[in-house]
C-alpha cells in the first residue's frame, strides 16, 4: 500500500519542540506549578516518588500502551495477562509490595489496564470472610499464583439487590459437601472481572440450605478451571460475557453451575460455619462487611473518578489553547478556543469540580481512618455515617465526573470523538462506575435514609454525627450578599448550600410523614418520595463538597500563591453549581431575583479570570504524555503533528484491507445493469 | 418462543390501540404498510444476514459494510425503490445502528454535482456518479478546520499556461481529516479549497479531484490518502484524510454553476450564495429527526427491559417487583419518552416547513429562509445534545446489561454522539440562532413588528411601561393545561432574549468591541437560544394534540405533552422563578404533578414505546426484544464472543502456565 508517505512533515517532525500557543500559557502561571504538584500529592517526598515509580514503569517496554487504541478484544485481554504477570517480576525487582505506598502510582501509571485485578479481591475476600485456618490454606497458594481467583457474586437477573440472588448451595451430610446449582438462567454469574478466562478459582455468592432451610446469602471457594490444562471442571460452564463499552482486556465471565460438589471446609466461615452434622454456626458481627464495600466505595472515587476526570481536563484544556477557531477580533489571526466565553464556560468548571472531588477524596479517606480505628476498638458507631457517606459521594461523584468527562469530550469537537484523543476511553470507563459497586440511584437512597433519620433524630434533639448537625441549624432566612463581590465570600455560598440542603432534607422528611399520616403505607410512600430522596442526598453530598473545598483552602494561608488560585476555583465551583441549579436556590425565597443576577455575574468573571491559568492548573496533576495517551493533550501541544503520526500507525493503514474493490465495484456495475435492462 | 409474561401483560392493559399512534407518526396509515412492506423485503433476505459486528474487527467490519453497501445498491434498483423516504426505510433496516461508507457518494458527492456544475459538467459526470463507476466523497474539514469554513487552508492555484489547478495542502492543519469514505472507498473527492487566480485569493470554492487510479485503487502520484484511525464508533467507516503535493486538475473540475475561473484566469463572481442554505436546512431537519429516532430507540430498549427486570423490593414480604414499577425509574425514562415524541413532531415540522417553502427558494424567493435557518440550528442543537444525554440515561437505566454491546445502547450512543458536532458545532449553532434572536429584538425595539416564532417579542415593547424588567409581568399559568404551558415558555424565552440583549448592549456600552461584547454575552445569548427553542418544541407538541382524532391517542400524548411541558420547567425552576413567571408554591405543584403523571402514564408506556414499531432487526438489542425474553438470548449471544472461540485463551499456555512454573 502506498500511502504512508508522511512526505515533509515526518522529515521535519516538531514532536520535542513546545508549541508556542501552549508555552505562552505556561510564561504567565499566577503560582508555581511544581509546589501546587507537591501540595496535591503530599508534599515534594511523595511526589519524587510518584515520579521514581511511574518513570520505571513506563520504561519498561512490557507496559507499553501505545498500541491501546488499535487492539481487538483478543489482543488487549492478552496484552492485560502479559503485563499482570510481569508485574509481579516487577514488582519483585523493585521491592514494592502491594500495601505499600507506592501500588496506588503502579496503578495511575498502567491506568488500571490489568488482568488479575479480581484476584486481588478474592484475596481480599478470604482474608476478611475466611476462618484462620482457611487463610492460612489458601492466601498463599493466591499470592504465589498457583491459582487465579476471582469473585462471583452478581447474576444475569440480580444485581444490587442480594438478598434476590438465586445461586444454591445445599449441604450434603453424607458426604461432608456443598452441591452447587445454578437454577435457572437469571442466576447465572454474569459480569465477574477474570473469570470469563482465567480464574481457576472463585468465590461464588449462594443461598445456602441445611436441610430444606435456607439460611441466606453464604461465600464458598469453587474451583472452575484445571490447575494443569485450565480446561474447565465438571459441571462448569463459563466463558466470557462479550464485547462491552470499555474493559476489553478484562474478560468478564459467565458461570453455570451444575451439581457442583465442594467440600464443608471451602464455606467461607470467619462469620459462620456449618457443622458436620449440619448446625448452622454464626460468630461475630457481620457489620464489619459493610466496611468492605466503604472501602472499595472510597478507593474508587480516587482512582476510577479524579484521576480520569483531572486527564480528560488536562487533554481538553491543552487542547483548547492550540486549536484556533474562527476570529474573535477582525483582522486579528483566528482565536484560541479557550478565549470564548462559551468554552470555558464549559471546562473550567470541570477542572474546578477535578480539584473540588480530589479534596473531598481525601476527606473521605479521613473520616474513613478515624472509622477505621475506631473500629478496631470494636467501636461500629460510626459505620452508619460512613456506609452513607461513601454510598452517596460514589453516587455523586461517579455521575459529576461522567457528565463533566462527557463535557470535556464534546468540547473537542470532531478530534474528541477519535480514540487516539484518549476522550472516548475516558467516558466508557467512567461512565461505568456509575453502576458497579452499587447503582448509583440505590446508593443515593441509601444516603437519604440516613439523612432522614438522622434529620429526624437532630430535630428531637438527639445527638447526630458532626457532619449532618447542620440540619437542626438556625440559618437566616435570607441570603444576605448584597453585590456581587459578596458572593465571592465562602461563607456565603457555603450557607446558601447548607440552606439549601437542609431545606430539601427537610421538605421531604415533612411530605414522607403527611404521606404516612395520611394513610399511606410507609414503603409506598417512600417510593412516592424518591425522586426528592435522591434530590436531597445530593444537595448533601454537594454541600459537604463545597465546605470542605472552602476549608482546604482556608489551611492553604501559608501558601498564599497557591491559596489565591484555589480560592478561584473553590468559588468557581460553588457558583457554577448554584447558577446550574438556581431553582433551588431561589425556590424559598432564600436567594432572590436579584442575588441570582448577581451569582451569575460573579460566575462569569471568574471565568476570565481562571482562563489565565488554565493550563498551569492543569500541568500540575502532573500527568506524563505516556499516562495521558492522547494525541491532544500533550505537554508539548503539539496536537496535530501528533494526530497524524498517530493515524498512520492504525492498522487500517498498514494492513492491505481484505476487501476486494473489484468485487465491491462489479457489484455495483451488475446493479447497473439491472436497472437498465 | 413464547413472549414475555411480563410483557404480554403490560400489552395487554394498554388504554389505546399502538398502530393507530404507529400511523401518526409515519404519517398516514399507508406509509406505514409501505415501510412494513419494504422493511420486509430486508428482513427476509438471506443476502443481509451477517454476524453481529460487535463481534468482527474493524477491518472486518468495514468489509462488511461495504457488502452492504453495494448490496442495498443493487437491491434498491432491483426493487425499482426510489422515493427518498422509502430509500431510507430500506437502508435504516439494512444498517440498524452503523453508517455506510458509501453513504456520502449519494448524499454530498451527488448531490453537490447535481446543484453546483454546469450542464457539461453534469453531462460528463453524473453518469459515472449513477453508474458508480466512479465514488465519491466530500472533502471539506481539515485537521485544524472544521465549523468555521473560511479557515480551510487548502489551496487550488490556476495556472493558465497548463489550463489547470495545482491543489496544495500547505501546512499539517490543512490536511483534510474526517471526511467519511475518504480513507478507503473513494477514488474521487470534491475538495473544498481557496481559489487562488491571477495572485488574488477568491475564497473558498469546490474542485473534483480524482485520488486513486481507477482499476487498481492505488493513490494518485502527489496524493497522500489514509484512514484516520480507531474513533469512537463508526467502525464501519473510513474516515479519512487526505494531502495533496502540487496535484493538478484540469480547469474544467472546479464546479462551475456558479462562480468561475476562465481560460485565461479571470474570476467570474456568482451571483447569489444563499442558496447553500437551502441544503443546510434540509441537512440539519434531518438531523433533528434523527434525534427523536435515535432516543425513541433506546427508549424502547430501557422501557422493554424495565418491564422484564425485576429486583429488590418495594412491599416487604412481596416478590421483586418490575424496575419500571419504581418511581426513580420512571423520573428517569419516562420525560425521555415524552422527549422522543415531541422531537418527532418537531422533525416532521420542520421537514414539511423546508418542503413547503422550497419551491419559494428554487423560484428566488428567499423571505422564509433566514428564519427557518435559525431556528433549524438550534433546534439541532437542542435537539442532539437533549437526545445525546437521553440515551447515555437510558443506558444508565439498564444497570450494567446496558454497558454491554448486546443492550445495544452503546452502538446506538456512538454512532448518534458524533451529531453534536457535525454540520454544525452546537454551541456556534446556538449562538447563530442568537443572533438572529438579538436581530429580532433589535428590530422591536426600533419599532418594527417581527413576524414567525419569535412575534413573541413584539410584545416586549408593550410592557416597557413597566419600570421592570419582563419580569414582573404575571402570567395566569394553569398547569394542567399545555396551551396555557406555552404561554410560560413563551414569557421565560421573552425574559431571556431580552436579558441577553441587554446585556450585549451594557458590555457594548463599556466601549467594548462588538466582538468581545458579543463574546462576553455568549453564555447568556446560548441560555436565550435555549428557551427559545424549548418554547417552539412545547408549541409545535401542543399543537399536534389539536389534530388527534381518536380519544385514547390524544388522551396519551396530551399526558405526555403535559409530562414534557412540566418536566422541562421542574428541570428549569430558576428560570421561571426568577422571571417571576411561576410561583414557589406553583412549582411545588409542578413538581408534584410530574410526579402524579409518571404514575398515569406507567401503564401505558410498553405500548407507548410499542408504536415507534422498531423491528427487532433495527433495534439491534438483546435487552429490547419485543418477546422480552431477554436473559436466555444473553446467554446465546456471549456464547458467540471472540473470546468464547477456543474454550483455553492460549494466554493460558502463553503466560499464566509459564508464571505459575516461575514462581
């Protein structure tokens, strides 16, 4: 094929020089770029060694993701086995261990495209629901890799709700086994990551029965695969769920069981145990299993939502200052994209949300290491307040980050809907976390549930937990900014939140009980009031955003370059999201006509203002062009350059097409003939 | 197999009959027995049963695509089929979800020869263009180019010593990119560049230039021509780019009808280039019809599935009840739904606006022109960004089934997103309509009368007695009736059309070139352009419900016209609040009343998304069968996955099997 021939342009490749529409952004930065770096990551320490990680594993070859965009299903599950299991070789080298501080950058700099990643779970798993004894026989054997785990609890009909699930285990006396069934086809183990190929093992979700009893939702180790030819064992059927939006390499499996025996001792028994006579055993409190899911809840927000939330931010900002467009001003050269209002009305409230979610994460991770000592003191009062606070910001952070991914995306224009932008990755993966680890509609009502009560518990006067006090708050009735500098106070917004919230907390606890007094059943009326439930988790989720946005920058007072710029973008965070939804705002009179005008005016300055720094701000999440992989967000702007390198690379240019044109075209002629005869 | 139990039910307790809605929306009873007709014609042809293309690479894909492609060619000339409609009901069956890479020949390479060459030009190309012996693309975007076309740096200089055009694309932003079937199909394109004659540049005009030698396919000497790699969707398609070294054309390739280059290189200037509008507005109907097909689809599919899927429980003690059967459910998919039929009643106006008044065009009288053309950009605008976010809901709705290939969701959400950007990015598209709103405004304030959807600020200048601004005007609003609905968007667009304009003129007043004023307004002139075009929406629906004859249809769409009409202002509170066009307590009501009609429309909604009539075919969905049974064909479809072929992945012996022995 002939056509490759990149004629002057390859020979003069610009790739290494700086595009100056980019440089130019970067000569005017208000702070210093590297100590805003070290500030987000922990300070220069931890940043050094972010760096240390990253660069090792993207010089290693066997990482390499430049091939990402081109491959088949096929080809990425295999390209994810061949770097998991490097990995470890790895990992090994270089004395890092899982636990230790440096996974998270292992992790950011392989953007979590790994097989094995379920494994970790079934490890996890077992050490949490397993006895001693059942540690101490498999951990081992999982680490080593002697065999590959997997987890398998959702089916092809249930998901979030578990108590629906229809997997049996029924305990065999005579033979000391569980048998396995997969009744009928709505309980098939469908989604599991590794298990559509490579698990040898999993934990599968099942109702057990004892004697014709059901005892509910138990965890039992099954063995699927040959350890020797990984042929699959009798009864098993399994294979891979098909193509989906993203997470190609992961091989999502089915599972079909049929008269699958396993022994007593594979029921995960840490909780509960059945005896060989077959008496059911519970020990312990089951509540630390909700921990579990916070965790995964917290861990989440971070690595599955900031992070590709601040790339896509990086790439459609990069991009917006080397695109030109049309002419702003006659007889001028056409204009950076980034200098319409419109444009940055779109992404810069999406970097204010990137930095407004990175902060909450790490408030997150507070509140859930104070639980988590507390915990170990057998202390489980705070598990409420901690399974609704990880529920509702998963909800709201997932579904923030989603449309914000989608903005950037569409911000593009054509360039973002090409994979090699690195956009469309972004947003199918994003856009998943919105349903795994609970769908985000239940986790928001689960949220609710709490704000309710505990709205109920604060206005009898009950003690609530710090966090949600403010619902029995006296706050004025009126907001009192008077121009529109005053809304560029903290405490301003903060309270038009707080009143917001409190008053969508309130409202809808007030129609729940005129419902249920006037006769309504209570789960009826609940489900009468979900639409304003889920309304007010969020309200709740978006105060607590703001307040500890404006609180993080409060602490920043001995960093006043820093502190300045982030204030910008706190403010601009809490006035886009009352311009967005002004309705509430204004709804009780809280906020009035004019105040909204004056919201609006002040949001739009801001705009102006941030635009200075767009890219400096973006820079600082420190991304390396190889993480990005995009061929319109790289440090050094050169975008279309870049583009074109990129398409030439595409297999559909390498490769001779199998289509035969003569073929296609006689058909065409034969069609000829048939209309002229 | 049987259908559905679930299903068969929610059929059955429908309050009206679907085909009489069916008939509705494809316009009369007869079109809808003739698509039936054709659409069987496909459906009962071995020639177009294939593999799902979830399941093929992208080269296989392609491959595919162009079998179709010829195939339907054939077909459709085989059938004697010809009338636009019905073409298209042929093809939208064949391709369900995918583009066709020959598409552009028949639309922009055609289409444009037929409007834009003289009549020797027509005489020596149009026989190659039918008898496809030639194929063609329109070549016009370039990588650093799109919306605003005098940018394109691609340029034809005439040399008159050879009689001929030496196209050059001088720098990398001015290769062309995007273009669909450039990368692979086509051996011509019509390349838009700037005319440079006798040392002066004229601007951009349309040249054919021929870039694979007929018979081998191979590229043309001087011309670099690829495909521009994986997107998003659109596998089957070749989007391509394409550069050009010192090409030569013969003078005769540039597109004469209206300007030309003669022998000797003076430029002869067309006469009028309004015309060019006429295709805008009729490309950008079509797009706006697509939204409301595009959102209906994955409606049906959400719908379907959330009467299928049980889960959790509502009463306690009670089985899992349907997911459609929650309200949070319905709040998600059913305003949607009332979406899809208002922007189908939109499409269809729009269409019958552009075909009623283009015989006014072709006769010179372009008085409707200017209007329809604004409001038709932002009505693509509102329209695919609405039915862009829908269908990523209804995908969210589906839990995680809808993240796979086999909801099909995904396939209908990539290969529709790419509309927000085409012909037309949206935002320069709102603010298009803006100025014409701005315009509109302008002329009132001087004195004049308007006329057409936007006579509604002819009565601005009636309440400038007011010392306020609009806001303060009271409207009676009566929720439960969509007329009196109108009013309140007709007043929230009046407010915001006249705020923006205000605004515009204080930042004028800062002694603020016009440019940056208009710049610095453009977020309030956008949000303006909204409210307008959500006010024609609830107008056009409302007054459809007039022409409904039979009681139970009317009875249903006024339902969902009213869900439309308050869903939209529960969305937009602040608006109507602040305008003082609606009180708190009236959007306590809204809110409420939204909320009671999710209930009422519930049994319907099967039925209701019945009537679209998508064959399964089209649909393309596991999840969105008509039989509902939806679980068992999942389990058949993975079975066909790539991954599935052997039942060891030889990753097993080529990594696991030697880890395993190294560690």
């Amino acid at each position: 094929m002939a056509l490759t021939e990149t004629g002057k342009y390859s020979q003069g490749s610009v790739l290494g020089s700086v595009n100056p529409d980019i440089a130019s952004e970067r000569q005017t930065a208000s702070f210093s770029v590297e100590k805003l770096t070290a500030w987000l990551d922990g300070g220069a320490e931890r940043t050094r060694l972010r760096r240390a990680v990253v660069e090792a594993i993207e010089r290693d070859p066997v990482f390499s993701r430049e091939n990402q965009y081109f491959q088949s299903q096929n080809e990425s599950y295999e390209a994810a086995v061949r770097k998991a299991v490097h990995l470890q070789k790895k990992m090994h080298e270089m004395g890092w261990t899982d636990d230790g501080p440096e996974f998270k950058y292992i992790y950011r700099a392989l953007s979590g495209d790994l097989a094995f990643l379920l494994h970790r779970i079934f490890i996890r798993s077992i050490s949490v629901l397993g006895s001693d004894k059942q540690i101490a026989k498999w951990i081992p054997l999982a680490t080593q890799y002697q065999l590959i785990g997997s987890y398998a609890q959702t089916e092809l009909g249930h998901g979030t709700y578990l108590q629906g699930l229809e997997t049996t285990a029924v305990f065999d006396i005579t033979t000391q086994e569980f048998v396995l069934n997969t009744p009928n086809i709505s309980a098939m183990k469908w989604w599991p990551g590794d298990m559509g190929r490579s698990a040898t093992h999993t934990v599968v979700f099942a109702q057990l029965y004892i004697n014709g009893k059901c005892y509910g939702l138990h965890p039992f180790i099954v063995q699927i695969r040959s350890l020797q030819d990984h042929s699959l064992c009798p009864g098993i059927t399994a294979g891979d769920i098909g193509p989906k939006m993203n997470f190609e390499h992961i091989d999502n499996g089915y599972l079909m069981l049929q008269n699958v025996r396993v022994p007593r001792e594979n029921m995960l028994s840490k909780f509960c145990e059945v005896q060989p006579d077959g008496t059911y055993v519970r020990r312990g409190s089951q509540k630390i299993n909700y921990f579990t899911m916070t965790t995964v809840r917290i861990s989440l927000i971070s690595d599955e939502v900031v992070i590709p939330l601040m790339k896509a931010c990086t790439i459609a900002i990069r991009y917006s200052v080397v695109r030109r467009q049309s002419k702003l001003k006659p007889r001028e050269q056409e204009a950076k994209i980034l200098d319409y209002q419109t444009q940055q009305e779109k992404l810069l409230p999406q970097l204010a949300a990137a930095y407004a979610f990175y902060f909450i994460s790490d408030y997150l991770q507070e509140l859930f290491n104070r639980g988590y000592r507390e915990i170990q003191r057998k202390n489980f009062d705070m598990l409420p307040e901690l399974h609704a606070f990880s529920s509702g910001f998963k909800a709201m952070v997932t579904q923030y980050g989603t449309s914000a991914v989608k903005i950037c995306l569409q911000a593009c224009g054509g360039h973002g809907y090409s994979l090699l932008s690195g956009l469309p990755s972004l947003y199918t993966k994003i856009f998943a976390s919105c349903i795994y680890e609970g769908e985000n509609t239940i986790l928001l009502l689960q949220t609710a549930r709490f704000l309710i009560k505990c709205f109920m518990a604060a206005s009898t006067g009950q003690s609530v937990p710090p966090s949600v006090t403010y619902l029995a708050a006296v706050t004025p009735e009126k907001c009192p900014a008077k121009n529109k500098l005053d809304f560029l106070s903290p405490d301003i917004y903060t309270e038009a939140y707080q009143h917001m919230a409190a008053r969508l907390i309130s409202s809808t606890a007030a129609k729940l009980q005129d419902l249920i007094q006037s006769g309504v059943k209570k789960h009826d009326a609940w489900n009468q009031c979900t639409v304003q439930l889920a309304q007010a988790a969020k309200a709740h989720c978006h105060y607590i955003t703001v307040k500890n946005f404006a609180e993080t920058v409060e602490k920043l007072e001995t960093q006043p370059g820093i502190q300045k710029i982030m204030k910008h973008l706190c403010d601009l965070f809490a006035l886009h999201g009352i311009f967005s939804n002004a309705g509430v705002f204004l709804h009780d009179g809280y906020v009035s006509g004019a105040q909204m005008d004056m919201v609006t005016a002040s949001y739009l300055d801001l705009l102006a203002v941030i635009r200075k720094d767009a890219v400096p701000l973006v820079d600082a999440f420190d991304f390396t062009d190889k993480t990005l992989n995009s061929a319109l967000g790289s440090y050094d702007g050169q975008v279309y350059q870049r583009l074109y390198e990129w398409a030439q690379k595409s297999p559909t240019n390498k490769q001779v097409w199998t289509l035969d044109y003569s073929q296609a075209t006689s058909a065409l002629t034969r069609a000829e003939v048939v209309c002229f005869s | 197999m049987m259908m559905n139990a679930d299903l068969r039910r929610e059929r059955a307790a429908a309050t009206f009959q679907p085909e009489l809605l069916t008939h509705i929306l494809d316009g009369g009873a007869e079109r809808t027995r003739r698509r039936k007709e054709i659409e069987a014609l496909v459906i009962n042809d071995p020639d177009f049963q294939h593999e799902d293309l979830n399941f093929l690479s992208r080269s296989q894909r392609y491959e595919q695509a162009i079998r179709k492609s010829s195939l339907m060619v054939m077909k459709l000339r085989e059938y004697g089929i010809a009338d636009p409609d019905e073409i298209y009901w042929f093809k939208r069956i064949c391709l369900g979800s995918f583009p066709e890479p020959f598409g552009l020949h028949f639309s922009m390479f055609q289409k444009t020869l037929e409007t834009q060459t003289t009549d020797a030009q027509k005489e020596k190309w149009l026989p190659l263009v039918h008898g496809v012996k030639i194929i063609g693309t329109y070549a016009q975007t370039e990588m650093g180019h799109g919306t605003h076309l005098r940018g394109l740096e691609t340029t034809a200089t005439y040399d008159p010593a050879t009689q001929e055009f030496i196209l050059n694309s001088p720098t990398v932003t001015s290769i062309k990119w995007w273009p669909g079937g450039l990368g692979k199909t086509s051996n011509h394109a019509i390349v838009l560049a700037q005319l440079y004659t006798q040392g002066q540049c004229k601007g951009l005009h349309a040249f054919i230039v021929p870039i694979r030698q007929l018979g081998t396919h191979e590229p043309l000497p001087g011309i670099t021509v690829g495909d521009i790699g994986p997107k998003f969707g659109y596998d089957e398609m070749d989007n391509g780019y394409l550069k050009m070294d010192n090409f030569r054309i013969p003078r005769e390739n540039m597109l004469m009808k209206y300007a030309q280059v003669e022998p000797d290189g003076t430029y002869v200037k067309p006469l009028s280039d309004k015309l060019t509008y006429g295709t805008m507005v009729f490309i950008r109907s079509l797009i706006v019809g697509d939204s409301a097909r595009s959102l209906s689809r994955a409606c049906t599919i959400a719908i379907r599935y959330s009467a299928v899927r049980h889960q959790s429980e509502l009463k306690p003690g009670e089985p899992e009840p349907q997911i459609l059967d929650y309200q949070t459910q319905q709040y998600k998919l059913f305003p949607l739904l009332a979406t899809a039929y208002a922007f189908h009643f939109v499409g269809a106006y729009i269409k019958d606006t552009y075909h009623r008044i283009s015989g006014d065009i072709h006769k010179g009288d372009l008085s409707e022109l200017p209007e329809l053309h604004a409001l038709t950009a932002g009505l693509k605008a509102f329209t695919s960004w609405t039915a862009n976010a829908g269908i990523e809901e209804c995908r969210m709705a589906c839990g995680g089934h809808g993240y796979s290939r086999c909801s099909g969701i995904p396939d209908i959400y990539v290969t529709f997103t790419p509309s927000c950007t085409y012909e037309g990015e949206n935002t320069v598209m709102m603010l298009q309509t803006a100025r014409f709103l701005v315009k509109s405004y302008t002329q009132v304030s001087s004195g004049q009368q308007v006329t057409g959807m936007v006579s509604y600020l002819n009565d601005l200048s009636r309440q400038r007695i007011q010392p306020q601004h609009v806001a303060a005007r009271s409207v009676a609003v009566r929720i439960n009736d969509p007329v009196s609905l109108v009013e309140a968007y007709k007043a929230r667009a009046a407010r915001l059309v006249e705020a923006a304009a205000k605004n515009l003129q204080a930042e004028l007043n800062h002694r603020k070139s016009k440019e940056d004023a208009w710049n610095r307004t453009s977020v309030d002139l956008v949000r303006a352009s909204e409210a307008h075009c959500h006010y024609v929406i609830v107008k056009l629906f409302t007054a459809k419900l007039a022409e409904i004859s039979n009681a139970a249809v009317r009875a249903v769409l006024t339902e969902l016209c009213l869900l439309y009409a308050l869903y939209g202002i529960s969305k937009n509170t602040g608006d109507f609040l602040q305008a003082g066009i609606l009180t708190d307590a009236q959007i306590t009501q809204v809110n409420q009343r939204v909320k009671e009609l999710l209930a009422i429309i519930r049994p319907n909604a099967v039925a209701l998304v019945d009537s679209f009539d998508f064959h399964d075919v089209h649909l393309g969905s596991v999840l969105g069968r008509y039989d509902g049974n939806v679980y068992e064909n999942m389990f058949e479809w993975a079975k066909k996955s790539p991954l599935n072929k052997t039942e060891v992945h030889e990753s097993f012996h080529k990594h696991l099997k030697p880890m395993q022995s190294k560690l």
